[in-house]
C-alpha cells in the first residue's frame, strides 16, 4: 500500500507588482491540508480534484496531504509568508516516512529574496526525504523551469492549454509517472531552454505558434517517452531560469534529451510570431465601439490580475469616462476595499464621489475622478461555472456595483479575476444585454467568452504587465533575452 505525500504551493509572481503578496493573499484564496483538501475540490477542474480523483480510483493508496496554498499572482510571495508554508510542509514530510512525493507547483514562484522559489521548494524536498523517495511535480504552462529542476524530480508534467481548463489532467499525468516509479520503473529527464522572453498572447492551445509546438511535442509521446511538456515562461518574473522551457521523460537518457532540444527548437523557429503589437486604449475602444453587433470584449492585459497586475491602473477606465461610452458597458474591475466601504456605507441608491485607481502606486497614472451610485452590493461568493477551475469555490470578499450613466464599474475586497460568468451573475449582470465589456483580463478570459464575444480587442495601457519588457527594471533576466519580445 502506497503512502504518499502531497504538498502545493500554486503562486506566480509578478516582479513589477506595486505591493509584495502576503500571507493573507493565500489564506484567502487557499489555505487547506488533510481531508478538507479533498472535500473542497472534490469534482472540480484543478490539481487537488485531480488527485481527488486518481486516489478514489486506488483505494489502496494512502495519501496524506500537507498543506496547500494558492494565492492570484501579484507581487513577490513575502518572505513570511514562504516561511509559514514551508514550516508546515517541512514538519510534515519529516512526521513520517513516505514512499512517494507529489508536489503540486506554479513554477514562477518569486519570493521577496528568492527569484527561484519553486527551485529551492524541490531541493529542499529532495534534501528531506533522500534520493530513495520519489519526488514528482506538476507545473504550470508558464512556468520559468530551472534546469537544475530535472536532475532533482522523477517526474513532471505542464498544463497543456492556455486558457488552464486540462489542471486535473496535469495532476493526473504527474501522479501516473508516481505510480510508474513507484512500480520499479525508471525514467529519465531531457530538459532544454530558449534564452528568450516571449509574450504569452499568441501562445493558446486551440491555433497559433504553440498549439503548433504542442501536436508536435504529443506526437513525440509514446510507450517509451510517456510525458514531454512544454512551458511559455511567464514574462514578467525576473528570475535566472525566465523563458520557455521543454521536459521530456524518457526510458533512454539520450532520447529525453534530444526530445528537449528538438521541442526548444520549434519554439525558436516560431519565435518572430509570439511578437505582440497593441493600440493604446483610446484606439482601442474606437475599434470595439466599430465591431460587428454583440458583446465585444475590451481587455487590459497590463493589469490582469492573472498577470500579477494589482487591478488599479487608470488607463482604461479613464479613456472610457472621457470618451463616455454611448452604449451599456460594464468595468471588471478594481480591486479597491476602501471603495467598496464607501458603497456598503451610502446604501443602495446612494451616491459615492470618490478617486479610483491608482490607490496602490501613481506609477502607471493618476487617479480617476468618479461620481455614481450604487446599483449593487454583495457578499462577493460564488462558485466558477467553467470551463477554467470548473467547480471551484471563489469569495471576493464584499463587493459592489457602481453605475454612471451609461457605464457600471465592479469593485471588489479582494483580487480575484473576472474570468468566469459566475462573476458577472453574482453582480446581476445579463451580459446579453451588455455591448462593451472592459475587464482587466488577458487570454484566461477567452475560455468561457471567446464564443459569447462578438469580438475582442486588447489595448496596450500602462502596468505591471505591459508590453515593453525593456523598460522594466530586471536584475536577473539579461537584456539580451528581452529586447525583442515586444
């Protein structure tokens, strides 16, 4: 009978975030261990449903699962916060001897002094249980891969679709390779980098460059090559393993390796068209106002939250209240407390004349001037619809809906993105009736509104996650590898 241990932390950081991510931020997110994990994610599109699911289909397996923590991307993971999980996981791996490890991990983990969190998690793991114990992993498609990842693991395997909607099919492929070690099978690591940063736009899974990459890498899988994995990077984590990364495992060291080499390649060779070009927000709404009749999707993905943007930027919103949009347009959305307080104080119908934006830094512009009342007010807690974490349970914290004209701004209490229809339901929002939908939101967005949307223009605006990547400060990221990512 198999006893295995399962620790996660899921966090992507954002080195350019105005303010670092406490430990509050995965409190109130995830924060669970033990039979909790299992009963809160139970049939649901993520790691922890995965693995829910795989151990129900091996009821001779034991698993004791550690303590689980997720937070939205934002700022570096605060030292403290790091130092809570790890304690609790690190006392809990030493509790007991285990015959097997599955970690569930970002792989753009930053902390305030660590810019390869998710590298120091697996040596430390390996330094616990021993080279004996088998250590797999489960990663994020924009993961920054160290190398020095594969010589540590027994196995790993990367999301295969951007929007995320295959998470419990990652954890699955991850804990099959477990349970192939764990029969007495080895296999081998190929692991290979592009010294590149490329944006993530042109990299979803259903057309484009990567989809390209990705039939290439499925068709190089086999019975003696059961799991290669390509990741995009995450563009904006300032850290020494930054750009696209292929892992290949293999019974033959040297096919695993020349896997790797042949998948980085095909990336390279299609790295002109990862190159982005985006107008800025005035053109932009210009362009979505002129679009065909039907819901037409506005994003700004500077300040997507699942970019590790803090969701206070002023760029958009200002141009829609300049321009005063002719038509019923919604705002996802701010994440701005103080604001939400105002609302609950004035009451439904009441009015609230406040600054939005800009309420963490004035580095990406100034506030925006706001006059509205208060059309909506809410507890902030719904589950997500799909077809992204499908089942998972979301809280927002008190929410509110502000209404001028023509135009309603969503505020919320905490940072949790608009990429679900839940979100908009919980507001009473019928987007069937909404013509300009402006969300802080990027290509997660698509997976539940990329057939709802007549069209969808990007613009470029200024934020923690814009565009021109050699205009941020990197210490670790050379410049030659960031030059020509624009």
């Amino acid at each position: 009978m198999p006893h295995i241990a399962v620790a996660r932390l899921w966090f992507e950081a954002n080195s350019f975030a105005p303010e670092p991510t406490p430990l509050s931020a995965f409190r109130g997110r995830e924060w669970v261990a033990g039979e909790e994990a299992r009963e809160r994610y139970r049939g649901t599109a993520t790691e922890l449903g995965g693995l829910d699911a795989f151990l129900a289909e091996r009821p001779h397996w034991q698993a004791s699962i550690l303590r689980c923590a997720a937070a939205q991307p934002g700022g570096p993971m605060t030292d403290e916060a790091f130092a809570t999980w790890w304690g609790e996981v690190a006392e809990g791996l030493a509790a007991l001897p285990y015959d097997g490890i599955y970690l569930s991990l970002h792989g753009a983990c930053l902390t305030e002094s660590d810019p390869e969190a998710d590298l120091t998690i697996i040596r430390r793991v390996r330094a616990l249980v021993g080279p004996a114990v088998p250590v797999v992993a489960s990663f994020d498609f924009h993961a920054n891969l160290s190398p020095q990842c594969a010589a540590l693991l027994d196995g790993a395997s990367g999301y295969r679709t951007y929007p995320h909607t295959d998470m419990a099919d990652c954890a699955w492929r991850a804990l099959r390779l477990l349970e192939a070690r764990l029969s007495g099978r080895r296999l081998h690591a190929g692991i290979a980098k592009l010294p590149r940063v490329l944006h993530s736009f042109h990299m979803r899974h259903e057309a484009g460059p990567m989809a390209e990459v990705w039939e290439v890498a499925r068709a190089m899988e086999g019975p003696g090559l059961p799991d290669a994995s390509i990741f995009g990077g995450f563009a904006w984590g300032d850290t020494p393993s930054a750009g696209p990364t292929a892992l290949v495992w293999a019974e033959d060291p040297a096919a695993a390796r020349r896997t790797a080499r042949a998948l980085i390649a095909e990336i390279a060779a299609r790295q002109e068209r990862f190159a982005v070009h985006l107008p800025p927000p005035e053109e932009a709404l210009r362009q979505a106002l002129a679009a065909p009749p039907g819901l037409v999707a506005l994003l700004d993905p500077a300040d997507n939250p699942l970019s590790g943007g803090a969701c206070d930027t002023p760029g958009l919103l200002r141009a829609l209240i300049e321009a005063g949009p002719p038509v019923e347009t919604v705002f996802a959305f701010l994440h701005d407390p103080e604001a939400v307080a105002a609302a609950r104080a004035a009451g439904l119908g009441g009015e609230v004349a406040r600054d939005l934006c800009a309420r963490t830094t004035r580095a990406f512009g100034p506030p925006v001037p706001f006059r509205g009342v208060v059309e909506r007010l809410t507890e902030g807690r719904f589950r997500n619809q799909g077809p992204m974490e499908t089942g998972s349970p979301v809280d927002l914290g008190p929410t509110a809906v502000l209404r001028a004209g023509r135009l309603r701004v969503i505020l919320t209490s905490r940072k949790e993105a608009a990429v679900d229809p839940g979100f908009f339901a919980l507001h009473g929002i019928d987007l069937s009736s909404v013509r300009l939908l402006a969300n802080k939101a990027k290509n997660h967005f698509r997976a539940a509104f990329a057939g709802r949307c007549a069209a969808i223009v990007e613009c470029d605006a200024p934020g923690p996650a814009a565009l021109d990547l050699s205009r941020l400060p990197f210490r670790h990221v050379p410049l030659s590898w960031r030059t020509a990512s624009r």
